[in-house]
C-alpha cells in the first residue's frame, strides 16, 4: 500500500492501543471528499437521499465536517439539484472546502493547468459559503498527490497560500472509496446479504487503519495528536454513520473543526516529500523525521473488496 519503508513495531510501541493508553480524548477533524457525492449511481434521488443521510447523522452525532467539492460533478446530474446538496451541508452547519473541478491529478495535467482546474472549481463553493458570512479556505489535493518534482509541488504551494487555502492532510484514511462502489452495486441489486457483509468489512477496516494511525503517531510524535480523517460523500458513509460514531468513541476520539485539529503541533511539521505517489501525512513527516512506522494495521482493503471494486469498476466503464 505505502511507498514508506515500514518495520515490525514490538507490541510494547503500540500500548496507545490499549484502553489505559487511549485514556484521553483525542481530537479527529472528518472531512469528506468528492461531494455531491462519490457514487457509481447517476440516479439524483439516490445521490441527495445519500447527502440527506449523511447530513442527519453527522448532526445527529453533533459532528462537525468538512466537504470537498469536485464542480465538474455538478453537471453530473441535475445541476440545480447538486447545488442543492451542497446548500444543504452549508446549512448543516458543515463547511465545504475545494477539491478541484475534475479531480485530475497534477501529474496529469501539469503545473500550469492543475492551477486553473482549482481556480474552476471554486466559483459555486465560494459564493455558497459566502451566503453564510463564512470563508472558502481549505484545499485537498486530489488522489493526495501534492505536485512531482519538487518545482511544481512549490508553484501550486504558492498559488494556494497566495489566494488564501490551506491545504487539509490526510493522517486517516480508510480507502473507503474502495467499499463504496461495491457497496452501491449490492443496493443496485437488492442484494441485503452483500449490503451487510460489505459493511461489516468496511467498518472493521476502518477500526484497523484508525489504530495503525494512532500507533503512528505516537511513534512520530511522542504522544497523541489531533488526526485528520479522508472519506467520502457516500451511501456507505451515510448508513454506516452511527456505527462510525461507536468506533471513534471506543478509541476515545473526538469529532472536531479541522481548524481545531490542525491547531496542534504536528502540522506544523515539514512536509518534505515530493514523490509522484499520493501517500499521507504521517508517513510523509516519517520521511521527514527519519522515523520508521509500522507495518501491521497498515494492509489493503481485503481481497474479495478490491476483487469486488475491480469487477464493478470494469462494468461501469465499458
């Protein structure tokens, strides 16, 4: 999975798994990308019902989120509809944050139109949270792959902090998007039994990787830190919010702002990687620290999901 050199990590390192070392609540900021949603359904009403979902639980939770839009996707259904789910999570009292028009990778497209595409996918973002007196502030690098060589990655850097964006890191990351269309597939086929087992795998690989990053941290850190956790404007999300908020609350996180979270010290830890790979922001400040992180918790998604996200993906794309 990781481009980063891992080792075994003896038991005794990983003690913040155990229940007198997660004694303190530690703060998560969740953060959703690919709104209006990440679906292999175009249907409009499976998409805003997703949104509707997801939104109901995230204040139901009292947990505060960011989303992440890709603009191109707004002409993926109903325009006006898809303004509308976005309205909705600005409503909500969440915020929205820019994710790109196209979701390209720099690597792709290059310094020069990787800049222009973030510049395009801001226009309804910014007016929607102007709407509420609010600011349009955070960026996430699509794939998080942050810009190869190191001149691009500074160029797009500057763009950024010039026109006032942050960039929001990834420190959790769940591959949910792996899950997901697997997941909207068993819906599509009114398969309840795949439904369930899908959600049953997802959730345990998603207790796994929380503890993987939490390990790491202590490891990197020397104690906790407030994590930064990647999903997606889901179905999966949406119906698996409840039992999310049962995992973050047995290991004693904390749902906060992501201006909260990255308040702590570790942002301010220098991101010196300038590869071509995406890989996060624990095992970028590894490469910057010179510190190992662990190999266990830190596997793929499970065979028989990328079997399954392989086999939909290749349908869907015919």
């Amino acid at each position: 999975m990781s481009i980063v050199r891992t080792i075994l990590i003896p038991a005794c390192a990983l003690s913040l798994l155990s229940p007198a070392a997660q004694a303190r609540a530690t703060k998560v900021a969740l953060t959703f990308d690919d709104l209006p949603a990440l679906s292999i359904e175009s249907d409009q009403t499976y998409i805003d019902t997703s949104n509707i979902k997801l939104l109901q639980g995230l204040r139901r939770h009292h947990f505060p989120a960011v989303g992440f839009v890709n603009e191109g996707k707004l002409d993926d259904g109903e325009r006006e509809a898809q303004i509308a789910n976005l309205k909705r999570w600005v409503e909500a009292g969440m915020e929205l944050g820019n994710h790109t028009f196209s979701h390209e990778s720099p690597n792709t497209l290059g310094p020069t139109d990787y800049i222009a595409d973030i510049a395009r996918g801001e226009p309804v973002t910014r007016a929607l949270m102007a709407s509420h007196h609010r600011h349009l502030r955070w960026f996430r690098h699509p794939y998080l792959e942050t810009g190869y060589p190191a001149s691009v990655k500074a160029s797009i850097n500057a763009w950024l902090a010039v026109h006032g964006y942050r960039i929001a890191p990834v420190t959790i990351d769940a591959q949910d998007w792996e899950f997901a269309e697997p997941y909207d597939d068993a819906i599509a086929r009114k398969d309840i039994e795949a439904q369930r087992r899908i959600k049953s795998e997802y959730l345990a690989y998603t207790e796994k990787q929380i503890g993987w990053s939490l390990a790491s941290a202590r490891i990197l850190f020397r104690g906790d830190m407030a994590q930064v956790m990647l999903l997606h404007c889901t179905r999966l999300n949406a119906d698996t919010i409840d039992e999310l908020a049962v995992i973050l609350k047995r290991m004693h996180l904390h749902p906060v702002s992501l201006a909260s979270a990255m308040r702590h010290r570790a942002y301010r830890t220098p991101d010196d990687y300038n590869g071509k790979d995406g890989i996060n922001w624990l095992e970028r400040w590894s490469l910057s620290l010179g510190k190992d992180l662990p190999d266990a918790g830190n596997e793929d998604p499970p065979d028989d999901i990328q079997a399954a996200y392989n086999r939909v993906d290749e349908d869907r794309n015919r």
